[in-house]
C-alpha cells in the first residue's frame, strides 16, 4: 500500500514540475522579452537600461540569460 502511494505522489510531483517548466519554456519561446528590448530602443532609451530591463523580464519569466 505505501509503494503505491509513493508512487502515486511521485508521479503527481512530476506532473507539477513538468507543467511548470513547459510554461516557463513558452515564456521564453514566444521572446516577448525580446521584443520589449526592441521597443525599449526604439524609443531612444540607453542600451545598457534597455538591456538590464530583458534581463529581469528573462528572469521574472524563469528563461536564461544569455
């Protein structure tokens, strides 16, 4: 009986970790934070501002810096 509910909870922690990582990955797939970068520029802002603003969006959304 506690191999099953091991188990059953390994399983269910799996499932968690796998549906939060894949919306983090989606996150960074669709690079919105990238295209605030761009517009951030446009506008005539400071690289290095604009730059560290794609940095905490990278980091708020779990994406890696590159």
């Amino acid at each position: 009986m506690k191999r099953a509910t091991l188990r059953t909870a390994l399983v269910s922690a799996a499932l968690v970790l796998l549906a939060a990582s894949s919306s983090a990955n989606a996150v960074c797939r669709r690079n919105t934070c990238y295209q605030q970068l761009n517009q951030c520029r446009a506008t005539g802002t400071p690289y290095i501002i604009c730059y560290g603003a794609y940095e905490d969006c990278l980091i708020r959304n779990g994406c890696q810096i590159p």
